[in-house]
C-alpha cells in the first residue's frame, strides 16, 4: 500500500460518493417498481439502510485492500480468497451490497406476494452476480489454474460444450448412473400399461405378505425410481421387505403423440386405473396406497373421485409431502398469477408439451447457490467433474407434461386452491369433496421443506375426516423422505393431537432421533390385513403377464 496517501480524505470522498451512489440507485429502484402495487419504502427504513451501508462500505474502504477474515459464506470460505487482497474486497463488498438490497427489499411497504418476489428477484440477481462466478474474480478457481498450468480452464472449456449439448448444467457424473443397472434396482416385472403409465408388481422378500396390497403413486414430474435409488435407500425395497405386495405407477414421459391430456386423462387413466388393475391382479377387495408430492395430489383428486361415486377400494392413504390445500405454496407462489396462468392457458391449454427441463430449471432456481451456481463454478471454472451421486443423476433426469393437464393444475390448484372447495371443481364427472374421503390418512411433511413448505403439507388433516396421523421428518422435499433406517441420520416429530395450526401442532410434539420409516411401517401394519402366501408369479392369468422386467420402458425415455 501507498504510504502518501491521505486515507481520511479518500475515505471521506468516498462516503460522499456513495451517498450520490445510493440516491441515484434508489431513486432507479422506485422508477424501476413504478408498475408494481404499491410499493413505498419508509423514510426512516431508508435512512437505517443509507447509514448502515454508508458505514460499513467506508470501513471497507479504509481496510483496504488488507488481509481479512474469510467470511462465513462457504463460497468464499476458501483459503486462496482470504490470501487474495483483491479477491477478498471484492467478496466483502458483494456480501455488504446483498445485505443491502436484500434489506431495501424488506423495507418496501407493500403487499406479501410483491415483497416476496422482490425479494426473489434481488437473491437470483446477487446468486448469478457474485464474484465467485467470474474468473476473473474467483481466487480458488485462479489458484487451481496456476496450480494446473491452465489445465483445469481446458477441462472447463470441455465441461461447457458438453453440457451446452446435453442441454443442462451437470450436477454429477451421468455416466456413472444407468436406469435398471444400478439405480432402480428392485427386482419386479411390468404387468399392466397404458398410454400414461406401466405398472410394476415387484418380487416379495418374504414369505408371506399382507393380503391388502400396497400401491405407490409417485410424482409425474419426476421418474419414480428417486424412490428405488439404491438396495440400501429405496422406499420401494423397504415397503417389500415389511412383507407387503407392492405395486407402482411408472408414469410415461410424454411426447407429441400425448399433448392433448388433461387432468382428467391423468386421474381416470392413473391412479384410478392403477387402484382397479391392483384389486384385479390381487383379488382384494380393498387395498393400501401411497402418494408421493404431485402423485399424492393426483392420490387424493382420484379418491375424492370414487368417494363421489360411493366406492372405496383404498384402505388407507399415506401422502407424502403432498398439497390437497394450496392455500400456502410458499417460495413457488412468486411465479403464480392470473396473467402468468392466462398466458400458459394461452399457450398450452388445448396442446403442446411443458418441457421437462424448464420444470427442472424452475426447481433448481429455487435454490440457485447450492443447485445452480455451485456447479458453473465447479464445472467451468475449475475444470471439475462431479461425483457420482444417485440423488441428483434422478434430478437431471427430467419429464415433459401435457400442456392441458398443466394448465388446469396451475389455475386450480396454485392460483386458486379450488381441490378444497367443496363441488367446486368437476373431476372425471364427479365433484370434488375431501370431505367425503373417508379414509384413515398417514401424513408427512419434510420440515426444511422448500417445495411443499411443512405448513401446506399439515394443512391435508383440516380436510380429510377420517383417523390421520400426521409426521414430520428433517431435512427436505427430497432428503426428509428418503431416509432408510438404517442409516440413523436426521430424526422425526410426532403429536396425536392435531390442533387446528401447523405451530400449535409443534409445540405439542416430540422428537424422535432416527427415521419416520419405523413408526410409518408400524401404522401400515393396522390397515395392512391378515398375512397371506406370497404369490409365486407376476401379474395374474393371461390377462396381467409379465410384460417385460423391471423398471421398464417408460421410465427409460429421456424428455
């Protein structure tokens, strides 16, 4: 550092600077919101913010370009960014203008849902311009470079063109994973199929089963092996292993020839054709079943559906993190309005296909640091490839949706949560009422949950009559669920009372150390029948034969 350089005066120039800086920028950001619903900001907010940041930039700027401590954030945790003068201030300056903006977007007086979204739009915008995205900015892709002798830029540039052609940043090694080899493993065989779906009946474990079958109905905007990853973390083999004849939808990953579906298609084609094709092949006249995310949604329409038609062929259900009510979407209800749902009414409400990789791009945006960016610095800046991981192999691993099908689940389910309005909506020529759904209900929710927020999924018990009994786990929409016992990880909540809110229910619970799998399994056994001997084949007769292995074509086609 220059040691004739009088620090007070530039420090004091730049403090009158910024306050130039943070008035232009503010009065661009109330230019900028003019179209948005009343959006004011607090005078004094202003003045907390203006003299906070003041403050702490000029702190900055007196520091200089010194040694500092490397911040919490992990992505300039590194060692090479607190040994890089440069590097170091830029990072320090990046995280005081997120706080910043973050702050002016908490300040403004406003609405919920516009204040939400401003505050989305401010994180994706700080996620995609932090320095570590920049090589020119990022110390540890810098460091690597020279440690490789732009090796590790030449392996970058490669990283780039290849995921420029599958089409999709690569969270892991794709080509250590293959669909039936060593994900989705679980020996069954394919006894039934339809234009929208193949039913695999798996092989039992034991010796005898319940004589009530167990049917899974998984997501439709994702494939259903994230609940058959692994022998040791598949859903699937542990639903098995407790002795029950399981069955699971495996839904087709449509193409131009089913662009024309509906809801409707979904739920008579679907669950309720697989209920019926379960029932035929097992001869029970009631069976189990589950719904997992959308695929519970689709659960519980098609069981409003046949409690319409006074029918009930399911014993119990078990939704996992599932929405009936979508009365609380959370982070997913920045994208939901009537313009946004007219103009994909518009777009595809009579045809066409939502592309499966702008559903996945929308999902992983909802987490751009951990799913997004993570990976452009990993990948192209660093020239690394990343490990195999079953999890997000499956993520990547995308589905189209009928446009028709899409459209009337955006506008009647997240736009205007009409599935628990009673006779509101007409499914299949019937009104949909949960209140008639008369049937005991397992219900879980994932507490860290981003996608189904723990609160939308505890919202399903104000809506079913029946006995319920509701669980949350840790962790996430993805990793609170699949959490095998045996692992000992993570741990659950449990209350018998179901008060009338999500947080007097937890106030009034307990934790459980392990995985929510043991109580589920046991609360199975009670709807689960007398044991019976397994059965020595698949399918049944000439009408349900063993089509091919599992898991199946359907799951194989790439969208």
């Amino acid at each position: 550092m220059n040691s004739d350089v009088d620090w007070s005066v530039q420090a004091k120039q730049f403090q009158q600077d910024l306050g130039k800086q943070w008035s232009q920028a503010l009065q661009s950001f109330q230019q900028g919101a003019a179209s948005l619903p009343a959006l004011r900001f607090a005078p004094e907010r202003l003045q907390e913010l203006q003299k906070a940041y003041v403050s702490e930039a000029t702190e900055l700027w007196n520091q200089g370009l010194t040694e500092r401590a490397a911040p919490a954030d992990k992505r300039f945790a590194g060692d090479a960014w607190s040994r890089n003068p440069v590097a170091s201030f830029s990072a320090a300056l990046y995280l005081l203008n997120a706080r910043t903006l973050l702050g002016l977007a908490e300040a403004a007086d406003t609405d919920t849902k516009t204040k939400a979204r401003l505050r989305f739009a401010v994180e994706q915008w700080m996620a995609a311009s932090a320095p570590s995205n920049f090589m020119a900015l990022n110390a540890e892709a810098q460091q690597k470079a020279l440690e490789t002798k732009g090796e590790s830029i030449a392996r970058g540039v490669q990283n780039l063109l290849a995921d420029l052609q599958q089409g999709h940043v690569s969270m892991t090694d794709e080509s250590a994973f293959e669909v039936g080899r060593n994900v989705a493993t679980t020996e069954g065989a394919v006894v039934f199929e339809n234009e929208l779906f193949q039913l695999i009946e798996y092989k039992p474990l034991t010796k005898q089963v319940y004589e009530r079958p167990y049917l899974v109905v998984p997501p439709c905007i994702n494939k259903f092996y994230i609940l058959d990853l692994q022998p040791e973390n598949s859903l699937i083999r542990y639903l098995v292993e407790q002795g029950h004849r399981t069955f699971v939808v495996s839904w087709r990953n449509p193409d131009a020839s089913l662009e024309h579906k509906t809801w409707d298609d979904y739920i008579a084609d679907g669950p309720l054709k697989a209920i019926s094709v379960v029932q035929d092949i097992s001869g029970a006249k009631q069976i189990n079943a589950l719904g997992f995310c959308v695929g519970g949604t689709l659960l519980g329409t098609a069981l409003a559906v046949l409690a319409a038609r006074k029918e009930k062929p399911v014993a119990s259900a078990t939704f996992l993190t599932t929405f009936l009510d979508f009365g609380d979407t959370g982070i997913l209800d920045v994208f939901v309005d009537e313009p946004f749902v007219k103009f994909r009414e518009m777009q595809l409400g009579k045809k066409g296909l939502l592309k499966g990789q702008e559903l996945a791009s929308t999902f992983s945006f909802l987490r751009p640091n951990d799913l997004v960016w993570n990976y452009v610095v990993g990948n192209y800046l660093k020239g690394e490839t990343p490990p195999p991981f079953d999890l997000l192999y499956w993520n990547s691993d995308s589905t189209n949706l009928p446009g028709p099908m899409y459209a009337w689940y955006l506008r009647n389910t997240y736009l205007e949560n009409n599935l628990v309005k009673p006779g509101k909506v007409t499914v299949c020529g019937e009104k949909v009422d949960f209140s008639r759904v008369e049937v005991p209900a397992y219900i879980y929710g994932s507490r860290e949950d981003h996608i189904v927020p723990i609160a939308g999924a505890y919202a399903t018990v104000k809506h079913l009559p029946g006995k319920k009994r509701f669980v949350m786990g840790a962790s996430g929409h993805i990793a609170g669920v699949i959490n095998p016992p045996a692992k000992k990880k993570r741990s659950y909540w449990t209350n018998d009372k179901l008060p009338a809110t999500y947080d007097a229910w937890l106030a009034g619970a307990k934790e459980h150390p392990g995985s929510w799998w043991t109580d589920w399994a046991d609360w199975l056994k009670g709807h689960a029948g007398k044991q019976v001997p397994a059965p020595k084949s698949y399918g049944k007769g000439a009408k349900y034969k063993a089509i091919e292995p599992a898991p199946g074509r359907y799951v194989k086609a790439k969208a």
